[in-house]
C-alpha cells in the first residue's frame, strides 16, 4: 500500500516503509503504527497524526507544514533537525528514547508533552509553555531555553542543562544537585 492511494488511514499498521524525500499532503492517520520506516527528508503538509505510534522510525530532518501531532508516540526513534515549530500551536505527544537533537521549538504549548529518556542537544525552546511537564532521564547538552515557561517542570533526572533564570520563567521548577549548579552560571558570582 503506498500512502498516497488515500487520504485517510484508520488503523493500519506500516512496516519497513520508505517515504524519503516523499511529499505526503492532505493525509489524516488515525490510530496508526509506523514501524520501522524512514521519513527522512519527508514533507507532510496539511497532514494529521492522531493517536499514532512511530517506533523504531528516521525522521530525520523531516518537514512539517501546518499539520497536527494529537495524542502521538513517538519511541525509539530517530528525529534529528525537525522543527516542531511549524507544526502549529499545540502538540501532545510524548516523546520515548528518542534522539531529537538540534530540533527545534518555537511558540508552542507543549503542557501535554512528555519526554523520556530523550537525546535534545544542541536543541531549542523558544516562547514555549513547558509548565509541568516532566524531562525524564534527559540530556540536554547546549540546549537553550528563551522565554520559556518552566513553571512546576520537572528537570530532577535530567542532566547538562541550563537554562538563564532571568529569560525564562522558573517558578517552583524542580531540579537536582549537583546539575542545579549550572543554573548559576549566568549569574556575576564564584562559587568556592
């Protein structure tokens, strides 16, 4: 089955698919699983994922154009380069032993969003709501964080993050010693 035959999928599972360099538009998937299979270089416009699973997938560097991610799973996967930014306002997913560095978050509301044991360096939130949510067993290595809203997130099994306090919103965030300590490196003081 080649995924343009139709414009909506409902239930299918897709294994060992090759969709690089494809351009896929106008495509609603509804309680889908891609296993497997290589998006890398793809362009999905127009396109709905809800209630999907991706496992074992090269996103890498896809493109998302004005397309909806809803109750997604992303696991195992490898989502290097993508922008998130131009999926729209609102993502839910959650995000399993993922490599997604240098990706890309921008003017997003990312309160329903989870990420576990997740690869994000050299990545990037921007005007981000993240309030809440839980960055499980992370690396953040040259990760950046600008006017983000880190209110009540929890970053306690994380590591090589930092994030400037006075760019950011930090309100009850929860952190842990001794990676907390590089949240002072911003700030004009030696620690001894």
């Amino acid at each position: 089955m080649l995924i343009a035959d139709f414009k909506s999928y409902e239930n299918i599972q897709f294994e060992s698919m090759d969709l690089e360099n494809q351009v896929i538009q106008e495509t609603t998937f509804y309680r889908c699983t891609f296993q497997v299979s290589s998006f890398q270089y793809a362009e999905l416009i127009d396109c709905e994922f809800q209630e999907c699973r991706f496992v074992g997938c090269n996103m890498a560097v896809a493109v998302f154009s004005n397309s909806k991610v809803i109750d997604t799973e992303f696991r195992d996967s490898k989502l290097l380069g993508i922008n998130w930014g131009n999926l729209g306002p609102v993502i839910v997913a959650k995000y399993s032993n993922c490599l997604m560095d240098r990706c890309a978050f921008s003017s997003q509301n990312l309160l329903k969003v989870k990420f576990d044991s997740c690869s994000l360096r050299d990545a990037a939130f921007s005007d981000c709501k993240l309030a809440r949510v839980k960055f499980d067993d992370c690396d953040f290595s040259g990760c950046q964080f600008h006017q983000t809203d880190l209110s009540f997130a929890d970053f306690t099994s994380s590591r090589n993050y930092f994030m400037n306090a006075e760019t950011n919103k930090l309100k009850k965030t929860k952190f842990s010693l001794p990676e907390a300590v590089s949240l002072l490196a911003n700030l004009d003081i030696e620690l001894k």
